[in-house]
C-alpha cells in the first residue's frame, strides 16, 4: 500500500510537472503572439541639446526613420519594424555619434540620441569647410547651426599628399583638444593659421 502511495505520489508530480511546463509554454507563446500584433504608437526622438549642439532636428531623424521604413512608423505592426536595422541607419546620419532605439511599454518608439561634439572648423585651402571631431573625425559643415570653436586655415589640406595631410589634421586635433581643455587658451584663441612649412600661428 505504501509503495503504491508513493508511485501514486510520483505520478501526479510528474503529471504537475507537464501540465506546469504546458501552461508556461502555452503563456509565452500566446505572450509573443500578442508582441506581433501590437503596433506602434508614435515616435519620441530626444536630441542632447542639453550639450549646447543643435546640428539636428528631430524632423529629421523622423523623416530618416520614415525613409528606411518605406512607411509611416505610426501604426506599423512591431514585427515589421527592426530596431537593429533603424539603429544602425540614424547612427549613420552626419551629425550623429551615437543613437539609441528601444519600445516603451506605451508601444512608443524611443530614439536617444547623442551628437557629434566638434572640437575645431576648418576651412582648407580649396576653400571647404568641415569640422573635426573630438574622436579625430571629419564632419560637415551645419546649414542652420555654427559650434563656437576655433577656426583653422590655411595650407591645412591640399590634396597633394597624403601623409603630410594626415599630419596637419593630427597636428590640429592634438592642438585643438589641448585649447579646448585649458579654460585661459579656450577664451582667447579663436583661430590657427597653418603656413607652407605646416607650422601653425595662434
């Protein structure tokens, strides 16, 4: 009797057990079932302009995230929209250093994102305005906005050779992350002129 008891005991264990695993499996697939049929409700795009930058709007990111879509983000169907994909397309944008894009629980789409931070513009000598980055990187000119940083001319890129160019514009990151460090050198220096031997006049 008593080991039927514990057969017994294990049977229901064991049947528990199936049933429990069948409910969790029955939750979660029903769980993302409904994560396919939900769709978006709108876009939220926060820019740091807290940082001083406004090189872009939040128009622009929309009309970008549009783009990839081939469709208004509103109302898409979660499923058709991949945030791996969205992501990678605003971090390409000129002015972007770093985009972050995720669902809230509202079914919002949330774009973070973080600007490039320009530590010098340059104008060359075919006359081509670009900045330079506080990552050593090249970006455009802004039609709407201008940072106030140091301006570099001069024989500062003339397409004649590449080393001596990559020199001068290593030379000037260097130079520029230094002014932009020191607060007495960033309050008076406003502009570097690089001469034919490539030395630079503060």
């Amino acid at each position: 009797m008593q080991r039927w008891k514990i057969i017994l005991k294990k049977v229901l264990l064991i049947t528990a057990s199936v049933v429990g695993i069948g409910a969790f499996v029955v939750l979660v697939t029903s769980a993302v079932q409904k994560q396919q049929t939900l769709v978006c409700s709108g876009v939220d795009v926060r820019i740091d302009y807290e940082s001083g930058l406004s090189f872009l709007s939040e128009k622009e990111v929309v009309d970008n995230i549009q783009r990839v879509c081939s469709d208004s983000v509103k109302h898409l169907k979660k499923a058709a929209i991949n945030l791996k994909t969205l992501e990678a397309e605003v971090a390409l944008m000129p002015f972007v250093d770093s985009a972050e894009l995720f669902f809230n629980q509202a079914q919002q789409l949330q774009v973070r994102i973080k600007q490039k931070r320009p530590i010098l513009r340059i104008i060359n000598s075919d006359g081509v305005g670009y900045y330079l980055t506080d990552k050593n990187q090249t970006m455009p000119l802004c039609s709407t906005f201008t940072a106030r940083v140091p301006l570099a001319l001069g024989k500062v890129y003339l397409n004649e050779s590449v080393y001596r160019d990559s020199i001068i514009q290593q030379g000037l990151f260097g130079l520029a992350t230094a002014i932009q460090k020191d607060s007495f050198l960033n309050a008076f220096i406003d502009q570097i002129v690089i001469d034919e031997n490539g030395e630079a006049e503060l």
